[in-house]
C-alpha cells in the first residue's frame, strides 16, 4: 500500500474541508458565547404546553430593555422537555426575577416557569477567558514543538518532527474551529468553555496518534539505513495504520452514540469532539508524515516548474 504516493491529493483534501471554513470565520466570525465576551444565560423550564416562539420570547426581552441594561437581541435555543435556552447582554437579577415574572404570566398559563439556570459573566471576565484561551493553544503548540524535538533528537533533523506535529495540530485546529463557525452560523451554537475544552482535547488526541507514527519512522529509520526515507516512511505509516483506526474508530463510535443519545446539554461539546478526533486521525496519517517526506526531498524546489524541465 502506497500511501505516501499521493500526499499531495490528501492535502488537497484538507484545503477543500478548510478552506469553507476559513471563509465561513471571514464572513460570519467565530460565534463567541457569554463565557468569552459576557453576558447572561437563562435556561427555563415551561411546565404548561409548548414553549414560545422565538419570536415571543425576543419581544418580552426587548420590552424589559433599557438604554442602561440592553438586553433586547437574545440569542435563543430549545432545549429537551420544552425548556429553552436565552443568551443575552449582562443583565442583573432584579430584572432576571421580572422576566421570570412575565414568562409565568404570558407563557405558562400562570404557572411558575422552572428556572433551571442562570450564569452572569462580566464583560472583562470574558475577555480575560479568551485571551488566556488564546495564550493556552499558543503554549500548547510550543510545548509541543520542543517535546517531539527533544524526544527525536537522536533522528537526524529531529526539528523536522516538532515542526510537522505542530503543523498536523493547526491543521485540525483549523478544521474545528472553521466547523464551529460553520455550525454556529446554520444551528445557532456559541463557543463556550466547553468549546475550549474539546478544542485542547483534540490537540491531545491530534498529536498523541502523531507521535506513534513517528516513534515508527524512527525506529525503522535505524532497521533500514539503506532503503530511502519516502519508503521508510510509508512503510511505518503502513504498519501502524490499523492500530491508529483501530483506536480513533472506538472513540468515534462512542462519541456518536453520545450525540445522538447523550441528550442537548452536551451535544455541542461531543460533535466538536467528534469533528476534532476525525481530524486529528486523518492529519496523523495523511497529512503529518507526508510532511516530512516533502521536507526531506525538498519538493517546493519543483513546485512552481514547468512539467518538461522537471522530467529534464
């Protein structure tokens, strides 16, 4: 099986997934959650019917605005057992108690909405989050250039192993982050905290799978001294390929299962997983080794030549 044989067409299909994702955070941004930019989150129970229209309930928030406290654009979403989801700017409890007031009044047959949360984040709180969560996948990406560097440092070019993990590591980075900007346009999902946590697990998993490839390619890199390196390469991709799948594909099953039965609360949070560790399972593959094959033959030297004086 020849796999390293076409390395450039599994890059191309890496620019096709990515770049609608880099268009999508260029046209629509990266739909940010109170936990980054501040806010209010309400979730509410309606124990009488069916819950409002979004069209209701984004009419009784912009009656209870005011100049001070605006709260009149709230980003709605239905939750299981007719509860809803309503984020919002910063608002205080006095009018959080109105609100509730006027939900029993208008929506709940005057029965007691069910308040099953209420979470405030202060605008500087919230960018103080997305800044350490921006100094945290920085710290990570260099922590784990200079790992695989010392570990290999007995291979020849040892760097060229950092450098191509870390590059596999944006790749899926990329990957999730543009489907997050995706999604959140069609769905209406904001990255959160839980965001944040999927997106360094993904990085865990994403370089985890790396480094038994190249644990491989070194150590057949000392087996075989004299085969050239493009097949050495190949061939330890080869050997440890079943076991990649293997271990990604019961991981996947199980965060499948997660998000069709594991309920609304955590849907988010497992189909960014999900996205994440298909990913990290492809760019270990198909995208991290291929890397250094290109690097050691110094490729991008035939890059940008006609076809005639290449084959000369």
């Amino acid at each position: 099986m020849n796999i390293i044989k076409y390395r450039y067409l599994y890059f191309a299909i890496s620019l096709l997934v990515i770049i609608p994702g880099i268009i999508a955070l260029a046209v629509w941004k990266l739909p940010l959650g109170i936990d980054f930019t501040g806010g209010s989150l309400l979730e509410v129970r309606f124990t009488s019917g069916n819950p409002p229209s979004f069209a209701d309930v984004t009419s009784l928030y912009s009656e209870f605005s005011t100049p001070e406290i605006d709260v009149s654009d709230p980003v709605i979403q239905a939750l299981e057992n007719n509860a809803l989801s309503i984020r919002s700017k910063e608002m205080d409890n006095p009018l959080k108690t109105q609100i509730l007031t006027a939900m029993t009044e208008r929506f709940n047959g005057g029965q007691a909405v069910t308040e099953l949360n209420f979470t405030r984040v202060n605008a500087a709180v919230g960018q103080e989050v997305a800044r350490a969560a921006a100094i945290a996948v920085g710290m990570a990406a260099v922590a784990i250039l200079l790992y695989i560097t010392y570990a290999f440092r007995k291979v020849q070019h040892a760097a060229r192993y950092g450098a191509a993990a870390v590059i596999a590591m944006l790749h899926d980075v990329l990957v999730v982050v543009g489907m997050e900007a995706l999604l959140g346009h069609f769905l209406g999902w904001q990255a959160d905290a839980l965001f944040l946590t999927a997106l360094l697990t993904v990085i865990g998993f994403s370089v985890h799978d790396t480094i038994v490839v190249f644990d491989r390619i070194r150590e057949n890199s000392n087996v075989y001294r004299r085969v050239d390196y493009e097949t050495v390469v190949n061939h330890s991709i080869v050997q440890t390929l079943d076991r990649s799948i293997n271990t990604q594909l019961t991981v996947m099953i199980t965060l499948l299962a997660l998000a069709l039965f594991g309920g609304e609360t955590i849907r988010h949070f497992v189909v960014i997983l999900l996205i994440g560790v298909f990913s990290g399972t492809y760019s270990s593959i198909f995208n991290a080794s291929p890397i250094l094959v290109v690097w050691e033959n110094k490729e991008w030297r035939t890059w940008f030549r006609r076809k005639d004086k290449v084959a000369a």
